[in-house]
C-alpha cells in the first residue's frame, strides 16, 4: 500500500508543479457565482484556507496616502472575496449537474 500512495503523491506533486507554471490569467476562469449566499459560503471556506497559511491568488492593494502595517493589510476576508469574484477559486456543489442540464435544454428549445 505504501507504493501505491507513493505512486499519488509523485502525481499529484507533478500535477501541482506543471500548474504553477501556468500564469493564473491563462488558467480556466469558474463561472460568476451568481447566488449570494453560496458567494458566501465559498469565499468564508476559502478565508478559512487562507487562515490556515493558504497563500493568496489575488495582491489587493492599499490606497494612496496610507501606511502599510498591521492595520490597513487587507483581511483575509476580502481577499477571498476577490478570488471568487475574479473566479480562482474552483468550487462544486451538489445538484450542479441538474443546473448544467436545464440550461443545456433551455438553449436547445
């Protein structure tokens, strides 16, 4: 069993390594969260990364004219509020499929 899990983890330290490589502005964009409340659940599970020592996808910058300290670094908050607005973060969600479908027979008809 140790091979095996070997086997993975050169897998997906590959897959990782070959994805860092792309630039995130060449990288396939989720769509808009188009629902506020699942705009919430994404990016407060993706503050929650971040707390852990996820590194940010997005630089948001600090307005003219202030000091950069401790107290006007952007929260954790509003940097993954940024990702999934600018669509970095890759989520799924139960019944995603069905959406998919009726949308798929809505342009047929």
């Amino acid at each position: 069993m140790s091979d095996e899990s070997e086997v993975l983890e050169s897998e997906v330290a590959a897959e990782t390594e070959a994805a860092s490589k792309i630039p995130i502005e060449d990288r396939t964009r989720m769509p808009p969260v188009r629902s506020r409340f699942m705009f919430v659940d994404i990016a407060a599970l993706r503050a929650q990364q971040l707390r852990r020592g996820a590194l940010p996808r997005v630089t948001l910058t600090i307005p003219d004219g202030e000091i950069a300290g401790a107290e006007s670094a952007p929260k954790l908050e509003r940097i993954a509020m940024q990702e999934v607005e600018d669509g970095l973060i890759v989520y799924d969600y139960p019944g995603w499929d069905v959406v998919e479908e009726a949308a798929a027979a809505e342009k047929t008809s």
